[in-house]
C-alpha cells in the first residue's frame, strides 16, 4: 500500500466522503488503525493528557511531539501523518514555527496542524510558501485554555460565530488545507464547512463536517468512564480494539457519527 498524500485528502473531500482522523502516538496502535483503515493519524498534543498524564497540553514540546511521530510513521503504511506543534513552538513568529514545523516534518510528518485563527494566517502562508503543509484548529483550542478560562464550547453567540468564520476564510486564504473545528455548535460547523473549499474536521462540532477526528483513548474508553459529550465508546459491542476502529470509521463514513446526542446545540 502507498501512503496516503493531501492530494488523495482531497479527492476523498471532492468525492463527497468523509475523512476519517484518529489521534495515535505509537507503532502499535499506528498499525491497529492502518489496518482498520483510519485516512489520517494525528500525533497530537492531547499526549500531553493521555500520554503524558498532564492536565493541560502546555507543557508538551517539539521532541516530545517528534518522537511520538516517528513511532507512529514506523507503525504505519497507508495512513497520512499529521503532526500538532505544540504550545510555544509557533506563536512567536513565522521563522521560529517554520524552524520547529522543520523537526516535525523530518520526524514523518506530512502536514502540521497549529491553533488559531486570523492571528496565524501569516505564519501559515510562511510556511505553505515553504513546503510545509498547515491544518488550522478552531473553536475550543486547548492550548488557550487559560484565556478561554476553561474547556468550554466557543463560538455560541452571533459576534464569535462570525469571528470563527472570518478565521477559517482566512486560513484557508493564507493556504491551509485543512481546519479541525473543535466544541462548537453544528450550526456554525457546518456553515463554515459550506463557505470553504478545503476539508473541516470536526470533534463536537456536529455531523456536517468533512471528516472527523477521535482521541483514540476516548473512542476506546481508556481508562473507562465519564468523557465529553462527544464522545461515543466505540468498544460498545466491539469485539476487538480492531473492530471497534473499523465501526468508527463505518460510523464516520455513514454519517451515523456524531449523532445529536454528540453535538452542541447553537
Ligand atoms: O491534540 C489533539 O488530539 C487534537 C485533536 C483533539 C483535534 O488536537
Ligand atoms: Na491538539
């Protein structure tokens, strides 16, 4: 199998099928989702949470990041690798995130996801310009916890909704080729989604996305319990962590994930 490239993204995109995301941070589960047919894995900074056991993703760095990557490309043939520059690794300047989105890349990673909105655009087009494909988040972006004042769903009166829109347009106009909309109404996720023509990936952001992405610890109740809202146990009725990978994506694929009960009312 060949690996897949932003190119083959897009033609899922273009055909109208949704992408299906995963979070990974090992070669064993690397090869469990290959093997499930996840499109995309993500090293995230959530290792931070569920690696890491911290309770923000602030202290996670470039090396922590860069080597759970190329544990992740080793483990996998067919899934393209997406890697997070992680908190203070890129707000600084476009130099210093072209520097640090450099050690992602040379680690395995394909494209580098950075949180933010019009604030960004410039860095993001410093790097596109550069060779190095940007996925933008929006909505709940953890690493601004602290000036969000806690995980809270965003974009819930007009005035933010409007704001996040305005970010995603220009996002995609300084070149990023895919947006992660995190904890924001369905209404809104799926506006943006209309007025863009690069692919949204949602996570509580409602069923109108272009794909979706799971925390691999959340879709497998690791460690069992309560989870965010929405949050589905994919081990439910599973009969392996690889059956519960493949309903996933089937429920992504057919839109039976995220259900209402998933999604943030406006
Ligand atoms: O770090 C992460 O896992 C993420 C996803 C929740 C989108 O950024
Ligand atoms: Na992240």
């Amino acid at each position: 199998t060949r690996r897949l490239t932003q190119g083959d993204l897009a033609k899922l995109y273009q055909a109208g099928e949704k992408v299906v995301m995963f979070t990974c941070y090992d070669a064993s589960f690397a090869r469990l989702l290959d093997g499930a047919g996840i499109d995309c894995l993500l090293i995230g900074d959530s290792l931070g949470n569920v690696i890491q056991g911290h309770d923000t993703t602030l202290p996670v760095t470039v090396a922590d990041i860069a080597y759970h990557t190329a544990a992740v490309k080793r483990g996998s043939d067919r899934a393209f690798i997406l890697a997070d520059m992680p908190f203070g690794s890129y707000q600084e300047s476009p130099e210093q995130a072209f520097r640090n989105a450099v050690a992602l890349m040379a680690a395995g990673a394909q494209m580098v996801k950075l949180e933010g909105g019009a604030e960004m655009a410039a860095t993001v087009r410093f790097l596109v310009s550069r060779g190095i494909p940007v996925c933008g988040h929006l909505g709940l972006t953890p690493q601004s916890v602290h000036v969000l004042g806690g995980y809270k769903v965003q974009g819930k009166s007009e005035a933010a909704a409007q704001r996040l829109k305005e970010d995603a347009l220009a996002l995609q106009e300084a070149g990023a080729t895919m947006i992660v909309l995190e904890a924001i109404p369905a209404a809104l996720a799926s506006d943006v989604t209309a007025a863009l023509n690069i692919i949204t990936i949602g996570i509580g952001a409602g069923k109108d996305c272009s794909g979706q992405v799971m925390v691999v610890h959340d879709a497998f109740d690791i460690p069992p319990g309560r989870k965010a809202k929405f949050v589905r146990n994919f081990m439910d009725g599973a009969s392996s962590l690889h059956d519960a990978a493949s309903r996933a994506a089937a429920a992504v694929r057919d839109g039976s994930y995220p259900g209402p009960e998933h999604t943030y009312a406006g």
